[in-house]
C-alpha cells in the first residue's frame, strides 16, 4: 500500500506532479506558492490555476498527506540525530577510557619516583681537609638530596590518589553525555627546599696541629 504522500490509485500525474511541489514548500507551503514553481523532471507541473489546485487538495487530501509527509520526515531526521548522537558518545567514551588509562599509567610513574626518592638518604656527609694560613681546616660537607622525606610522601599521596581515581573512572561520561561532570582541582607545589640546618658547606672548622 502506497504512503500517503506518494502517487495514489487513479491520482492523475498533473495532480501528483502538484502535490509534490507542495510538500517541498514545508512550512511556508501554500496553493498560491505551487503556481510559481516548475516541479521536478520526473514530474513537472503543468501549467493550471489556483482554482484546479483547490480542487485537487480537496480530492486528493492534500493538507492530511502533508502533515504524513512532514511526520514522516521528523521521524527520518530524529533517528539521523540520535545516530550521530550515538556516534559521538563512542568518540568521546574512547577518548574518556585512553585519558583514564593515560591518568593511571602517569600515577603509576609519579609512585615509582616517590618509592625511589624514599629509598635515598636524605643527605650526603663528607669531610674535607683544607691548607689555609699555614693550618689544616677540615670542613663536614652536608649535600642535602633534592626531595625531602615530606615531599616523597605527598608526592605518593597524591600519586596514589591520581590512581585510585583512575580505577574509579571517576569523572567519566555516563549515558553518551558528552558533558563532564564538574570537577574541583587543586594545584600543589612540590618543589620542596632544603633544611635551613642544612648547607651546601657547613660544619665547625678546627685547627689540626
């Protein structure tokens, strides 16, 4: 069975023919408007009268097939939205999941460094021997190393929560929502400062006799 916007039983081709340059108008669709255009090649419109229009609307149910018509479309353009739709919420969700994988593999490094840095002294002591004004000097070197034990640890802290957020896949698209969950961030300075006690030469100098 034919829709109702194609060609019916016994609908003459003149009035086919019209019907479709009226259901190309869409919105601003009226008989008027169908007078100033020529149809397709497949079906051109001939030429007639506002008066023949009126009387093929009527008989063919014009303004009933329109509405078909115009239902039609929006359902075609629907099903074309959530499509694309679809298409980008399985962009964004790979993009989501290689963002997360990259979050845990960085977490990953940033323990490592703290693990390493925890596993140094937190200082070099070395003495040195120095000839000065006819007396032997001798100096306690003390080379601080460039994190302290606080800065490992909070570098693991964080490092540790970076991770757990990861496998929590926290802040994640839901629902091929491409809008991300709103999410606080907090910068920390990590760069930690030597000792005060602690010097790049420091120590008691004594007379050796």
């Amino acid at each position: 069975m034919a829709e109702l916007w194609e060609r019916q039983p016994t609908e003459t081709l003149a009035a086919w023919a019209s019907l479709r340059v009226y259901l190309a108008l869409g919105a601003e669709r009226s008989l008027a408007k169908v007078l100033t255009q020529k149809g397709t090649a497949a079906a051109p419109v001939r030429k007639t009268s506002l008066t023949r229009l009126k009387v093929w609307s009527r008989k063919w149910n014009w303004v009933e097939r329109a509405r078909a018509y115009d239902d039609y479309n929006d359902r075609i353009l629907k099903t074309a939205l959530e499509t694309a739709a679809q298409k980008q919420a399985l962009i964004w969700q790979k993009r989501d999941e290689e963002l997360r994988s990259s979050q845990y593999q960085q977490a990953l490094r940033a323990i490592a460094k703290a693990e390493t840095a925890l596993d140094f002294p937190l200082a070099t002591v070395t003495k040195e021997e120095t000839a000065e004004g006819g007396r032997t000097i001798l100096r306690t070197v003390v080379k601080p190393m460039r994190w302290s034990l606080l800065g490992a640890f909070r570098m693991s802290e964080a490092a540790h929560r970076m991770a757990r957020a990861a496998i929590r896949n926290d802040g994640h698209i839901k629902d091929g929502n491409s809008d991300l969950r709103e999410e606080n961030w907090q910068d920390e300075d990590f760069r930690i400062s030597a000792s005060p006690a602690a010097a790049d030469e420091t120590g008691a100098e004594r007379d050796k006799e």
